[in-house]
C-alpha cells in the first residue's frame, strides 16, 4: 500500500482500482503515514499558514429536496429566514475587522434571492471591501446567471458534485435532479474563469469505497481549486435520519489523499469534521488541510441553518469563533493569517511544486501576520 503512496505522490494521480484498494485497507498505519506526507507538501505550498473564509449563511430557503439535507424543501420544520442586504453587510464589516479577507456567501437556491439581487450584493461588497474577495455558494444555475455574477466580482465558487458515481448521485437526490447537470455547472464556471470548489459528503448513506475513488478520479480530471468534503451526518428530518454518520478515519485519509493529488488545492477542514469529533478541525488540518471556515452569521439564524444534527458553533458570536479558531490552529502547530488567502501560483493545471518551495508569490509579508 505505501507504494501507491509513493506513487500518488509522484505522479499525482492514481486508478480508480487503486484509490479504491487504498480506501479499502482502513489501516491505521497507513493513514498516519499519509497524514504525514500531505501535511509535508502543504508545507511545501504553503507553510503553516491557515486561510480563514467568514462564512455568511444568508437564506435557509431552497427550492431543492435533497435527501440528506435538513433545509430541503420538504422539511416543514424548518422555520426559514433570509438576512437582508443590510444583515449581510454587516456581517461582512464585523469580519473584516476580525481579519476576514473572504466572505462566503452560501444559502439554498432561494427563488426570492434572484441572479440581480445576488449580482448587486456582490457589487456592493467588493466595492466596500476591495481587498476581499466574494465566493458564492448557492447551488445550480446557467451559464448566463454564473457569468453575471463573475462579471458583478465573484471570483469563486462553491458547489459540491456530492457524488462522482451517477447511480449513487441518484440515490441521494430527488428525480428533477441530475449528476449531469451538477457536472456541467462545475465546467461553466471553471470555464468563465471562477475558482472552483468541488467535494463531497464521506459516508453518504449507501456509498462505497469504489464511489470515493470515483470522487477522486473525478476531482483530478475537473482540477478544481478548492475541495470541499465532510462527514455526512444525519438530520433527524430527512429520509436519512437512521443513517450512521460518516467516520472520522476516513474523512481524513481522504483528506490526505486528496492533499497528495492536487497540492496547492485549497482544502478546508469543514464545520461537519469538527462536528463529529471534538478536535475534528484540528485533525483535518494535520491531515492535509489549510483552510477554516468560521460562521460569520448572526447567532439569532445560525440554528436555523441546520444541514445536519449538532452543527456546532450555532450559539457563539463570530469574535468568539475567530479567536477560538485562532487559538485551536495554534495549538496544532498553526497559524492563522489575514490575507485573501488565494491558491498557491494559481495556474489552470498546477505544476508539481516539489521538491522547490512553492510559497504565494503576490503576498504581502503583512498578510502573515497573526492576530
Ligand atoms: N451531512 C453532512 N453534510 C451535508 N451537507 C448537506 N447535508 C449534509 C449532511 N446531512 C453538505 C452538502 C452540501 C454542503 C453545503 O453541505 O455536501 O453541498
Ligand atoms: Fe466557533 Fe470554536 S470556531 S466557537
């Protein structure tokens, strides 16, 4: 199994039979060893430096049912919000001063948040805040909507495949939905010039080893500049409330892998990581991640946005995620910096960085300091 180690990371890239016979071996040895090569290229590319995006949840309404979801359309228990533009600027003016340089802006595909409302938010805060930048995260929509929102000063964008595999794509989403048209979502904005997050969920109900090679397969051929994954973990008003959780082991060897094949990608250590394990964030960056991703929400909404069961952070104040963030990353060896933290030599197909140094070259030495 080391050998596919070895070669994973000298060629960046393995077969779908080999990333699935790594997946298989749930040997505890071998993912230590992983987690130490991945933390070794992240430093490569970038250090210990940790990237902060404040995260705005800024409508819980959505049009989709997806079955793992606890904000999906048919849940009738959800009691639904949406911030106004007012709430949401002064979310961002709260992040910049606690040293936020990205703000996320993520919700359901909300009808009542159209493309020229979405467009003249982004406006509004890239001019406000020039030296942030706006990532989108609100689902499927056209080419032309995409581009609006790029040409109004998004520059990326997330949007997680949720499954490479067609059959289990499926299974986890209503028949109006479709894995084909989740892909070409992902190659229209790659295509228009976004920064692209793909990803998916690790333990989604029914999935197996082969699915995830097939995740991984697929994240090397789309190229994307971030990656998102997560355990799933059940919400107790969705079809999959009796699903078990996916596990903590196998969420970052994935990581870790995923860190070997694209080692300047932007990786977050997710909210659903530190949810099913208390140092779970911690764990994730020591496997290979470099990101976080703290709510900048109001605490009033933050409950409301509940993908999944025991969501933590719903009750702290977004100082108080930041510098527990903060203190966290330090104590795992890290440090996390202001900075609009963009991709390392952002280039459309990454060279292999090693066995040089690869730092950001357009960074200003202030952007590493630690607040
Ligand atoms: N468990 C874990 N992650 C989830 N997501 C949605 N529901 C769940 C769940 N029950 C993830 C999906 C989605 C992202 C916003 O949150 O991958 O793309
Ligand atoms: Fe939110 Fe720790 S990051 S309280």
């Amino acid at each position: 199994m080391r050998t596919l180690l070895d070669k994973l990371e000298r060629e960046h890239r393995l077969s779908k039979a080999e990333f699935a016979s790594l997946l298989r071996a749930r040997d505890p040895d071998l993912e230590r060893e992983a987690a130490r090569r991945a933390d070794a290229v992240r430093r490569r590319c970038y250090g210990a430096d940790v990237y902060i995006r404040g995260l705005i949840e800024f409508t819980n309404c959505c049009r989709n049912d997806c079955l793992y979801c606890g904000i999906r359309r048919s849940n009738a228990h959800v009691e639904r919000y949406r911030l106004t533009e007012e709430q949401i600027l002064s979310c961002c003016r709260e992040g910049h001063m606690l040293g936020y340089r990205t703000f996320v802006l993520q919700g359901g595909e909300d009808p009542k948040w159209g493309p020229e409302r979405i467009a003249d938010l982004v406006r509004t805060i890239r001019t406000d805040w020039p030296d942030c930048a706006v990532t989108l995260s609100v689902g499927e929509h056209s080419r032309a909507v995409y581009q609006l929102w790029f040409d109004a000063g998004a520059e990326r964008y997330l949007l997680r495949h949720e499954t490479a595999d067609d059959a289990h794509y499926r299974t986890l989403h209503p028949p109006e939905m479709s894995p084909e048209h989740r892909k070409k979502c992902l190659w229209d904005l790659k295509d228009i010039g976004y920064q692209v997050g793909a990803g998916f969920m690790v333990g989604s109900p029914g999935q197996t080893e082969e699915q995830l090679a097939e995740d991984l397969c697929f994240l090397y051929e789309l190229q994307p500049d971030m990656v998102g994954i997560g355990p799933f973990i059940p919400h107790h008003d969705t079809p999959f409330r009796d699903r078990p959780r996916g596990s903590l082991e196998q969420t970052l060897f994935l990581l870790s892998l995923i860190r070997l094949m694209l080692p300047t990608v932007l990786l977050p250590a997710t909210t659903a990581l530190g949810t099913i394990h208390p140092q779970g964030r911690e764990l994730g960056i020591r496997a290979g991640a470099n990101v976080c991703m703290p709510n900048l929400s109001p605490t009033a909404v933050r409950e409301k946005y509940a993908l999944y069961d025991d969501k933590i952070c719903t009750g702290d104040e977004s100082a108080q995620c930041r510098q527990c963030l903060a203190a966290r990353m330090a104590s795992a060896g890290y440090q996390v910096v202001v900075g609009r933290g963009d991709r390392a030599g952002r280039q459309e197909r990454a060279p292999c960085p090693h066995p040089a140094p690869l730092r950001p070259a357009h960074r200003d030495p202030s952007d590493y300091k630690n607040i």
